[in-house]
C-alpha cells in the first residue's frame, strides 16, 4: 500500500515538474469570448494557425461560451476574477465595442474603483500590423483592438419583393401593402433584433448625437414615439394560428425568409452570407440597407486583461489575429468584414462578397445599459400586443 | 452469534461509497438551492431582506402570466399525455395483435430523440410552410385543403403537441409496467363469475394501476414545469413559460428575480413531488397489512 501511494507521488511530483517546464518554454494564455456557433468556429481556425507557428509568443486557448448560455456570466466572471486578484487565467477578451462599455459599466457598479483599468492601456509599438487597420473601435481607443466588423442590414427575397422600399416610411408603406410579410426577431434572442428595435427608436429622437451617446439615461424618456412606431406597425409583422409571432433568435427570422413565409427581415450579414453560401437561403435573397438610416453595426474588439500574467505574449496574439492570413479565415470562415483592406487579402469569393460592405457606412451605437431596458420594456409593451 | 470481523470494514465501505454521492448532492444540489431561495430575498442593490422580488413576480404582468401559463400548460399536459397513455397501454397489454406488438416496439423511439432534434424535426411538418401544407398545395385549389396552414407554432396548441410527443412514450412505459403486474388469471377468475368489462376494468385494472399512473402524472408534470426547449422554439412571445422566462431574467442579469423564478418553480414541482412521496408511502402502509 505505502509503495502505491510512494509510486503515485512520485508520478505527480515528475507530471508537475515537465508541465512547469513546459510552462517556461511557452506560456499559455486564454482567449475568452463569446457569440454565436461561428466565432467558436472561426477563433479555432485562427488559434489553430497561431499555434501552428514557428516563432508563436505562447500557446492560445480558447474559452468559448455561447451565447445565450451566458455571455453575462463571461462579464461577471472577469470582473469576480479581477476583483479575486492577479492569479486567473483571463488574458485576452473579445467582445463588440458596446460588449466593452457594458463590462466597464459591470465592474463600476460592482465597486471597482478605476473600472476602465481592468483593461491595459495598449503600447500600440508592439501591435506593428495596426498600420493595415482601417477600422477604428468605437469606445475606448486605447484599449482595444477591433479585429473584425459586423452589421445588421435588411435581407430580403427580391423573388417576391422586386423593388424594395429605400427609406423607413416606404418599408411601413410597404409592410401595410404586404402584411404578414416581416419579421424581426425578439430583441432579448438576437442582435438582429435588437438593432432593428434600436435603430427605430433612437431615429424618433430629435438629436443628432442620439445613436452616438445611445447609452445616455436621459433618452429612456424619449423612447415613446419609437415605441409607438413599433406598436404601429405590430399588426403587419408575420403570424401563424392568427397571432403576431416575433422570430425566435436571428436564426429563427432566416428561418422564415428562407421558407418564403417572410420576404423581407432584418438579419446579420455574415449570417446573411453564411445562409447563402450553405444555401440554407434560396439564391435570390439580397442584403441592403434603406437609405435614410442605416441598422446598426459594430466593430468587434480585443483588449489585454489586467489580470494576465503574459501581456507582452499577448500583444503577439493580437498582432496575428490582425495580420492578412488571419484575416482571411474571418473572412473564409464567417464571412465576417476584414478590418484591413480587402486588397490585402487573396481575392475569393468570399472576400468579394464582404467587400460590399464598408465599415466605414456602419452605424455604430452602444446602448450600454439602456440595452437591457430597451429590451425589457419591449418586452412588455410590444410582445404583449396580440 | 459471534459478529464477523469484517464488519466495521463494512461499515467503512458503505460509508466510503455513499460520501462522494452525498458530498455531490450537498454541493450542487443543496448549497446552491440555500443560495437561490436565500438571493431570491434579496434587495439587488442593497441585499437587504425584502420581498419585493416575489412582489414583483405576482404582480407584473409578464411574470405573472408567464406562472399562470406554466400551470395550464403542464396540467394540459399531463391530462392529454396520461389520457391518451393509458389508453395506448390498455391496448398494449390487453391485445396480442400484430398492430399492437408493433406499436410496442416502436413507441419508445421518441425517447432517444434529443429534444432540439425533434422540435426542429416537428417544425418542418408542421410549420404553415411546412410539409402539411406543401402536400396541401397539390389539392385543387377550390379544395378546402387547398393550402391548408395548420397554425400550430408559436401557441398553446404546438406546446401541448410537442409534449405529448415527449411525454406519451415514458407515461406509456411506466404504465404498462403497472399493467403488465395484473395477472391474466386474475381478470380471467372475474370473467368466469360474470364481470363485464366495465367492471373489471373498474374495480381491478384502475385500482391496481393508479398509483404508478399518479407517479407517472408527477413526472411528466415535474419535466413540464421547467420545460425550456419547447416552449423556446416553438411558443408564443407572450405569455411565455417559466423556464423562458427564467433565462431572459439571467440574461439581463436580474439574478434576484431570477432566484424567486426558481423558487416558484421548485414549490410548484414540490406540489407533485408530495403527491408522489403520498403515494409511495400510502404503497408503503398497505404493504404492511
């Protein structure tokens, strides 16, 4: 018996030496974000070719957490962890740019005296490919690194919708003309959603800064008539056994334009292009924007905990996942808009059909805090219509 | 008699092996429903004690609907599924035909099914796009089958479907378990004294099978309560079901309403955890006798 737990030991004690010395040779730091199926799949394509490279700073993991299953939990166990001390394994965190602002806000509340400081101020000297970067994040341009961009747009079927209306009062004109034919998905199951109900909100508002400082408390007052827009046009949103039924998750809306139960609905446009390519979406499903105010867009970021142990190895990361052979795979995997010039990358089909898209046209907004409201008293005001 | 001297070897044993399921269950199963029911009292600004939250759940009405809906849904459920269960293993246990050797070999299927597979799977037939309605539209079109929409998604009527669906199969199984204990010379004797088959059925079948019905009931309402899959996918915006509910709380992070949801939810699978644990003993008593 003392020989088997001798033997155990020892194999333990020889374990826990080679995994230190493993650890000298190459650090390894964690990659935490979250999203939808596609981000897991696409950051396990781009760590895999870090990891794959010869003169790599350390080894990436990733840690993946689905959304819908807990992106919340992502914010709140970065700030326990920062508020537990430096040991954890939070290196890098990728989230859109509101995603940032709404962490920040997180930490502030939970007390956490400087709460921009969970995050490293960059030394950008050491990130050399940001020079190719054109896109710039919308909040907190010290800290982060956008490493790819997406938007909402209007997809619909121009198999039924030849012409499709170009500004908001031609799609309500065209809702009333086609009832049952759109759809949006619940806010609370889809950014899709969501964009579609901030963006028709915040376009009642009489300021010019509204989408800019979305995140203002002072707008929640100014909120109804955009309320009202979205009760009005309530009656002519798809319904099956004669109920109004909002789409359940962005899939659910693809779902339905792709059966032609729908013909026109706000969706992603990697999504978008995704469908079209597995051809889950018949071929004449077209993306656009209406002309007087586009759905809302967001760059997607990167930013260094204050936590990790390996900033400088981090800053490695960060300039690969930026480089043109990452970028690439953003594009190959989710069709997801490159944040340096398509001209950087090797023409594919893939990267034509992205290059319609210029970041430089998104309307970005972060809501912030009001998010949640917004989604809240949709809830309640809205999906209680019937 | 001399005690073997093994025996506080035994003991250690038992010991030994009950302590991990015992640690387990104290540790995710006890210390975090302590947690919740002690959160679901909690001011979430100031975690004070309050009551709010529970206030709150009564009065607003997404939360209020959302309990109301809940219960009228898992007592559909169990009705419709039990009903039409126990008609099935009726059929089952009393019929030697080859319809019914069949059906006893297939009905178990939908059990290993992934629930996500067969929510998506009923979704394509029937969606109002789906294959109902696409075979609808070789009909004449003056045919009243014409394009015929079965408007069965997102309301009470596709969550009761998919249930019965889920729920059918194991209340089938459990209840012909009970039946297949009434033995054949017992309904015979009955028979050769002149019972009908409404009496027997009365005063042999039922009382010998209603206990393992009451249990059956008791999990399919239990599974019911806190059904998420389904009624996600397939019901309505509003009102939703508890399970639904409980997410978007979690995910706007009103942990405190999201504890008392829970909590409503355990009282209400307590209601029929009671019934079952009745049940058992009232078995437990006659027993003795």
């Amino acid at each position: 018996m003392k020989k088997a737990l001798l033997f155990v030991l020892a194999i333990a004690a020889v374990l826990s030496v080679c995994s230190t010395v493993l650890a000298a040779d190459l650090p390894t730091i964690n990659f935490w974000t979250t999203g939808s199926q596609n981000v897991q799949d696409v950051f396990a394509e781009v760590i895999k070719a870090y990891n794959a490279k010869e003169d790599r700073a350390a080894n990436v993991e990733l840690q993946f957490i689905l959304s819908g299953t807990g992106e919340t939990s992502m914010r709140s166990r970065y700030i326990a962890a920062y508020k537990a001390g430096n040991s954890t394994d939070f290196d890098i965190l990728g989230e859109n740019g509101m995603g940032f602002l709404q962490i920040v806000q997180e930490a502030e509340q939970e007390g956490i005296e400087n709460p921009e400081g969970i995050f490293v101020d960059l030394d950008f000297s050491k990130i050399p490919n940001l020079e190719n970067v054109k896109m710039v994040p919308c909040i907190y341009p010290e800290k982060l690194v956008p490493y790819r961009g997406t938007t909402v747009v209007f997809d619909y079927d121009s198999a039924f919708v030849p012409e499709p209306p170009q500004t908001w009062d031609e799609l309500v004109e065209w809702m009333k003309a086609n009832p049952g034919r759109f759809v949006y998905n619940d806010p609370d199951t889809g950014g899709a959603g969501s964009s579609f109900v901030t963006a028709a909100i915040y376009r009642m508002i009489d300021d010019p800064d509204a989408f800019k400082n979305a995140s203002d408390p002072k707008y929640q007052e100014m909120w109804d008539a955009g309320f009202e827009w979205l009760a009005e046009i309530h009656p002519y949103i798809y319904s099956s056994g004669g109920h109004v039924q909002y789409a359940v998750k962005n899939q659910g809306s693809l779902d339905l334009l792709g059966q032609g139960e729908v013909w026109m609905t706000p969706a992603w446009a990697d999504g978008t292009l995704t469908a079209l390519e597995n051809k889950t979406l018949p071929e004449t499903v077209k993306m656009y924007q209406l002309s007087d105010l586009s759905l809302t867009g967001s760059d997607v970021d990167m930013a260094v905990c204050a936590t990790s142990q390996h900033v400088d190895e981090a800053y490695d990361f960060l300039n690969f996942v930026i480089s043109p052979e990452a970028q690439q795979i953003f594009v190959e995997v989710m069709k997801a808009v490159p944040v340096i010039d398509t001209s950087l990358l090797e023409q594919t089909a893939s990267v034509e059909a992205v290059s319609l898209l210029n970041p430089a046209d998104f309307n970005i907004v972060s809501t912030g805090a009001n998010d949640a409201l917004l989604k809240e008293r949709w809830a309640e005001e809205i999906a209680t219509l019937n | 008699m001399k005690k073997p001297k093994s025996n506080w070897k035994t003991t250690l044993f038992i010991i030994g092996a009950l302590t991990p399921a015992m640690l387990v269950s104290l540790g995710l199963v006890v210390y975090p429903m302590i947690n919740q029911v002690i959160r679901s009292f909690k001011d979430p600004k100031t975690g004070a004690f309050t009551f709010d939250n529970y206030i709150y759940l009564f009065t607003n009405k997404l939360s209020s609907n959302a309990i109301w809906y809940t219960v009228v849904v898992s007592v559909l459920t169990v009705l419709l599924s039990i009903g039409i269960a126990y008609l099935l293993a009726m059929y089952l246990r009393f019929s030697n035909s080859k319809i019914s050797k069949t059906i006893g070999n297939l009905y178990l299927i939908p059990r290993f099914i992934p629930s996500l597979v067969a929510v998506y799977a009923m979704k394509t037939i029937i969606a109002d796009s789906g294959l109902l309605n696409r075979i609808s539209l070789h009909f004449n079109e003056n045919s009243v089958f014409y394009n015929y929409k079965p408007g069965m998604l997102y309301n009470i009527k596709g969550i009761l479907f998919m249930n019965c669906w889920f729920n059918i199969p194991f209340a089938t199984m459990i209840i012909v378990a009970a039946l297949a204990g009434i033995s054949e010379s017992v309904v015979e004797s009955a028979q050769d004294v002149g019972a009908g088959k409404a009496l027997i059925f009365f005063k042999i079948i039922l009382p010998l099978s209603y206990k393992d019905v009451l249990i059956a009931a008791t999990f399919v309402f239990m599974s019911n309560i806190s059904s998420f899959t389904t009624p996600y996918l397939i019901g309505p915006n509003f009102p939703s079901m508890l399970g639904v509910y409980l997410r978007k709380q979690f995910g706007n992070s009103k942990y405190e309403i999201a504890a008392a949801t829970s909590v409503v939810i355990f009282v209400l699978c307590s209601i029929s955890a009671i019934v079952y644990l009745y049940t058992n003993m009232k078995e437990q008593a006659w027993e003795e006798n």
